[in-house]
C-alpha cells in the first residue's frame, strides 16, 4: 500500500464530503429560501420567546442573553432546514443513515441544547418565599377581602323588607315531610 492510499485510508472516503443541503440553504445565501417563508415565522416565534422567558423585553436582556439567543436561533434554522431536506430526501441514503441525520443534525441539536441550558431556560421561575411578615400582610388583605365579599353578597340576596317588619316563618323549626325542601320523608 502507497503513502497515498494509506493517508486516504485514514482520513476515511477521498473526494468531497457529502452534502445535506440543510446548512447550504442559510450559509450559501444568508437568509432562508422564499419558498421556507414559514420557517422565518417559526424561527421568529422562537426568538421571541425565548426573549419574553428572559426578559421580558429584549431591552432588559444582558448583552450575553442576547448573543447566545441570536446563536440558538441560526442553530435552530440550520436544523430545520436540515429536517426540511430529510423530509424531501429520506432518513437514509442506501442502507446507510443520511449523512445529515449521522453528523450534522446531532451535532446542532446538541449545541443547541447547550445554548439553552446556559440561557437558563430548562428552570422554572421559582416561588417567591415570604417573610413571616410578608405571609401575614397576604393574609389580612385575603381576609379582608373576603369578609367585604360575603358583606356584599348578604346584601344582595337580604329581602327587601321595612325595619322592624316580621318574616313569616322565620324562627318556625322545619318538621320532615311537610313543605321541607328536598320532601324527604322519614328520614
């Protein structure tokens, strides 16, 4: 075996690498075919969200936050449009997985994985602890407005009526059978 064929032998396959398309798509121009417009949407979409988890305005962001989500954002078009071209393509080329789906794709996936995970963005906001304090003013306002709710449904239901007029039947105990609501008798 020559120099030659051995050093092709190491690096694996001479010639040009393979080609998957997804990467070409935004690398080759800068920007997303007009036929993936959708894609720009859903790219958008994401950006924004992962602003408003963080932010909530962009302005309210570090300069960081900002750059790693601009990343995760071109990370994630290349892995569209990655899915896109498999979609088009097929999972396999041969028997062999697509080169696409064997390198590339997990190798995006991954870092982008990363970029979120340094944004923070598998944490959920915790619950605020209260002081003893903080816990007892929430309290009193909560029973406040509870009581001032029950007032003013008890006004809203009390018959209308002259002071000092009677009620009929108002202080009459209920006997079983005779006009009790629900009729159950012999219970």
């Amino acid at each position: 075996m020559s120099d030659k064929q051995a050093k092709d032998k190491r690096k694996g396959k001479p010639g040009r690498p393979p080609s998957h398309g997804g990467y070409s798509l935004i690398i080759r121009a800068g920007e997303l075919p007009e036929r993936r417009t959708y894609i720009r949407a859903y790219l958008q979409a994401a950006r924004d969200g992962l602003i408003e988890d963080l932010g909530p305005r962009e302005e309210d962001l570090t300069a960081a936050q900002r750059v790693l989500i601009d990343r995760a954002v071109s990370k994630l078009a290349v892995i569209r449009c990655i899915e896109e071209h498999v979609k088009e393509t097929g999972v396999f080329k041969g028997k062999e997985l697509s080169p696409v789906l064997a390198k590339s794709y997990i190798t995006y996936t991954n870092s982008l994985r990363l970029d979120l995970e340094a944004l923070g963005i598998d944490k959920r906001a915790e619950a605020k602890i209260l002081d003893l304090g903080e816990y007892l003013q929430a309290k009193d306002a909560e029973n406040i407005k509870k009581t001032k709710t029950a007032a003013s449904k008890a006004k809203a239901i009390a018959p209308l009526q002259s002071p000092g007029e009677e009620i009929p039947g108002k202080n009459e105990p209920l006997e079983l059978g005779k006009g009790n609501p629900g009729g159950e008798e012999g219970i």
